[in-house]
C-alpha cells in the first residue's frame, strides 16, 4: 500500500513527517503550493466541476471581505489557480500512483481540486481533521465534519451495545 499525503501548511506538512516517518507503508509528502506541474494535467479540466468548486469558494470570499475590487481580483487568481493545482495533482499522482491519497479536511480550495483529481485517477481518499477530544485526529474515509462516516440514524446510536469498559483515570 502506498500513501501520498498532501500538504498545504506547514503544519500539516510536519505533522505528515510524522506519521509518514511511523508508518510501515511507504508514504511520500506533496507540500503546495508547488511549480512541480504537468500539462497533461490540463485534459482533465473537462471531468472537473470548476463551477462548483470556485462556487464553494465564492461564498466562503463574500462572507470574509467587503472590497468589491479584492473580490474581483480575488476570484481572477482562484481561476487561474485551479487549473494550476489540476496540473500538480495530476503530475505528483501520476508519478508516484498512490493507492490512497490522504487530506486534511477535504472541504477547502485547494484540498477539494486535489480530491476531484485523485478520483478521476482513482486513488481512494482519506480524510483528517482536528478531533473533538483535545490533542487528536479524526480519520475518515469519507470525509469531515458533516460529510463524515457517522451513522445517521438515531437508532444506530440507541440500539448500540456496549461492553463492560474500564477506564483507569
């Protein structure tokens, strides 16, 4: 099984390190932003929903910033940007073919183009996100938050047998 994980801070980066360095998979780091790009990257533009990407985008930018001007040239950059992370994705998935690709969060700009070309080349995702408990991470392979795994149904939680556990506090 071969992992790639996919960086976009330096604090994931680092943190990735880690787990990468612990792991008995072998395990490679893209940090991005990164000028490590393939043009044949571009052909997958068409099986992309630029729309809803930039979109989800959009709503996120009129929340955060009242200038129209920053605005319009905000979304000018998001729009050159997405077939710029389309390229790199596609080279550092191509090259190292991973069987999973994993994330932190999923739901951001540049994780979500990432992912969409990830399942275009058929590597499976895996998510990470900040736990609820302090000092921990949630793994997912579906996704975070209210994209998560978790039954929905009440029942499930309701009908849910527990074995006698003993904690040691």
């Amino acid at each position: 099984m071969k992992i790639l994980f996919f960086a976009v801070t330096k604090r994931q980066y680092i943190y990735f390190q880690n787990l990468a360095t612990n792991l008995p998979y072998p395990s490679k780091i893209q940090f991005f932003p990164s000028f490590n790009l393939s043009l044949r990257g571009l052909k997958l533009l068409k099986n992309i929903d630029k729309k809803a990407i930039l979109e989800s985008k959009y709503i996120e930018m009129e929340a955060k910033y009242s200038s129209k001007i920053y605005k319009y040239l905000y979304k000018k950059l998001l729009q050159f940007q997405l077939p710029w992370v389309v390229m790199v994705a596609f080279k550092v998935l191509s090259y190292y073919n991973p069987d999973y690709i994993i994330l932190w969060n999923g739901k951001k700009f540049y994780q979500d183009i990432i992912l969409e070309v990830a399942k275009l080349l058929e590597v499976k995702p895996i998510f990470f996100e900040n736990g609820v408990l302090p000092n921990s991470t949630t793994m997912d392979f579906v996704g975070v938050n209210a994209s998560n795994s978790l039954p929905r149904d009440t029942n499930f939680y309701q009908n849910l047998k527990y074995q006698n556990l003993h904690f040691k506090i």
